[in-house]
C-alpha cells in the first residue's frame, strides 16, 4: 500500500545530508511510517517482554535496515515480516551482545541518532558501544519527513475518518437528557469497530466541561444522568491503516438559550477563519492567531483555552503545532486540526474539531460531517 522504500531513500538522502551515519528506531510510528512494522495498541499496563528493550531497527544510509526482535515480539507482533535482515533475540540471548552485533561496529565520530521512543537500557547501551558524545535525538529528521503527507496517506486519513464519523451518526440520537456520557463512550467505541477502526487514536471524552458539578466520561460522573439544559462535547478518533483520525462535534441537550447560539456561532466563524488561513507558506502561529481572532472579537477570548490545533498522522499529535509559539511555515498537504471551543464555567461549552490539510489557498477539511449545532430533547 505505501512505497516504504522510497520513504527509506529520502531517510537516507537527510541521513547523508546531516551527516547522520545511522539512525535506531524502537517500534513506534517512525518505524511504521519507514518499514511498514506495526505498533501494538497501547496498553494501560505495560506489555512486556525478555529483552524488550533492545526491539527495533538500526537505518543507514543505502543500506537495508537490520530489525532486532525479541522472540515473543516477533511470534505475536510481527504478522508480516518487513525487508531487510532480522536479529531475533530468545529469552536466554544476551541481549546487549545482539545490539553489539548490530551496531558496535560502526565507527567514526559522525552523529548516531536514537528515536524518542527508544527504551533508556537501550539509549545506554547504544552510547557504551558507540560513544555517548555521538547520540543524538533522531526522531526530529523522520518527524519532517512525515508531516507532509502524499496522496496515498491522505486517502489512508480519509478512511480514518469514516468510522468515526460513522460512529458520530450512530451516537447523536443517544445524547438526550438523562444519557449518560459512559454510555455514549461505549456506544461510540462500538461503531468505531464495526466500521474498521483499529482502536481509538487516544482515549474516548465525552465531556460537559471543566468546572465542579460538570459530567466527565473520565471521571466519576460518567455513569450519572445527565439533565436537561446541557451541552455535551465529543472528542474521540479512529485509527486505519496506521493513520490516525481526530473528531470533536457539541450536542445540546434541551432547548438552548440565545446566548448559547450566538456563541456556537462565533466558535464556527472561528474554524473557518483557521481553515482558511492554512495556507501554504503561512507561519503555523498565524493561523492560530487568525483561528483565535473572531472569539477575541466577540469578548470570549479567555474561554478558548488551547491552540488551534495540531499536525496529525500516524501520530494523533504530531509537530508542527498551529498554537502562539510555533513559527513553522506550512507546507502543501501538511494536516492539522482544526479545533476552536468556548469553555465557560458555569455557564456553556462547546467545540468542534475537524482535520484539514494545507493547500495554496487555504485549509481543506477531509471531513464532510455536518457541522450545525445539533439539539436534542
């Protein structure tokens, strides 16, 4: 489906460029993204294995990569094995021997760059065989690589998106006075299966805001009733393909006050002035500025609490940022959410999140889900 080959050349081309002379990936969306091995779904309690720490791929300029693999890794994680040479580490390997074998014998004095995600047993053992003077965080070069998507990773964005759209239909009958935002997580998990999402991109919130007294699906008011006369907020994702998906809508509960709608109207002139300032060549804190303004103007600005939004793919937050201290200029067909709420204690909340790419012209949303306010009795 992906070309990982050619992702690998243009490794290999910045590789040699920043005199990188080899680069360790543990398995993450790095890795994904250039060999095609896939991540576990996360886990709350940490899966683990005997040498795990040493589970990853040593990437050199012109060269085939060399995966390290602890056995169980490879039997249970491993469906489809990528090209290049596989180390397999057993249980009673020496572990460090097998990383020595891989990567002792490089020498030289240029940078050897470890991904983010590398165990520490593995970034100390790497500096005892190559010098700790050469290590460097690798994840930055492979991070710009990434964040400019091709065709082929948007139409795997857009099938991301589906099921959670999928899943939103199904949920918004559900969200009338006394639902429980528990129930809506469930209910909202469900159909994202049954469409073909791996998992969620990150933990499912359903959520009426942050105040005292307010309903959290992470809290323990998630199994309370809610009543009439409240505003509830969807945030959740999808994953397919590797790609990642992020999805927010505001559903109201009863009938809402004028002042409610003025604002959920102030909040989508807010995401289209973000949409349409994502440009290619603008400074990402730009569009944030041009995303903020219109909830600035409107005396609410305090109540917009975070950026604008943030670059996604393989990751569901990834660099570049569209927040007050990011001075990226965008790219053609870089993606990012587009995000805007209004969070007032007290009083109301609401927002909606979509994922745009970047054109010439402005932002482009892969979404097509209806973005009206929606009230249910």
């Amino acid at each position: 489906m992906f070309d990982y080959a050619a992702r690998r050349r243009r490794l290999s081309e910045r590789m040699e460029a920043e005199g990188i002379e080899a680069l360790f990936l543990a398995p993450s969306a790095d890795l994904e993204y250039l060999t095609g091995v896939e991540r576990q779904v996360p886990n709350f309690g940490e899966v683990s294995y005997a040498h795990g720490w040493v589970a990853g791929a040593l990437l050199r300029p012109g060269r085939d990569p060399v995966f390290l693999f602890p056995r169980m890794f490879a039997t249970f994680d491993l469906p489809h094995p990528p090209d290049g040479e596989i180390v397999i580490v057993n249980e009673t390997d020496d572990g460090y021997a097998a990383l020595e074998r891989v990567a002792g014998g490089i020498g030289g004095s240029g940078t050897f760059a470890v991904g983010d995600r590398v165990w520490a047993e593995a970034v100390l053992n790497l500096g005892r065989l190559v010098g700790f003077d050469r290590l460097h965080v690798g994840s930055r070069i492979v991070n710009e690589l990434r964040r400019v998507k091709d065709a082929e990773e948007l139409a795997a964005m857009e099938r991301a998106i589906a099921p959670v759209e999928q899943a939103m239909a199904a949920a918004t009958p559900l969200a009338v006075p006394g639902v429980s935002l528990g129930a809506l997580v469930e209910a909202v998990e469900h159909e994202l299966r049954r469409a073909g999402s791996r998992c969620p991109s990150f933990t499912t919130h359903m959520f009426t805001g942050f105040a005292d007294g307010d309903f959290d699906s992470g809290m323990p008011t998630a199994f309370d009733p809610v009543p009439e006369g409240t505003s509830i907020m969807f945030d959740f994702g999808g994953v397919v393909d590797g790609y990642c998906s992020d999805f927010g809508r505001t559903i109201y509960c009863g009938e809402p006050p004028a002042e409610y709608r003025e604002a959920y109207d102030v909040m989508l002139t807010a995401y289209e002035a973000g949409r349409a300032a994502a440009s290619a060549g603008t400074p990402a804190r730009d569009v944030n500025a041009a995303c903020r303004r219109p909830i600035e103007e409107a005396g609410l600005g305090e109540h917009f609490r975070h950026r604008m939004g943030h670059g996604i793919g393989m990751d569901v937050h990834e660099r570049p940022f569209l927040s007050t201290e990011d001075e990226t200029p965008l790219e053609k067909n870089m993606t990012f959410t587009d995000e805007p709420s209004i969070i007032i204690p007290g009083r109301y909340s609401l927002r909606i999140e979509n994922i745009i790419v970047v054109e010439e012209g402005g932002g482009r949303s892969l979404n097509s889900y209806p973005a009206a306010l929606v009230v249910n009795s």
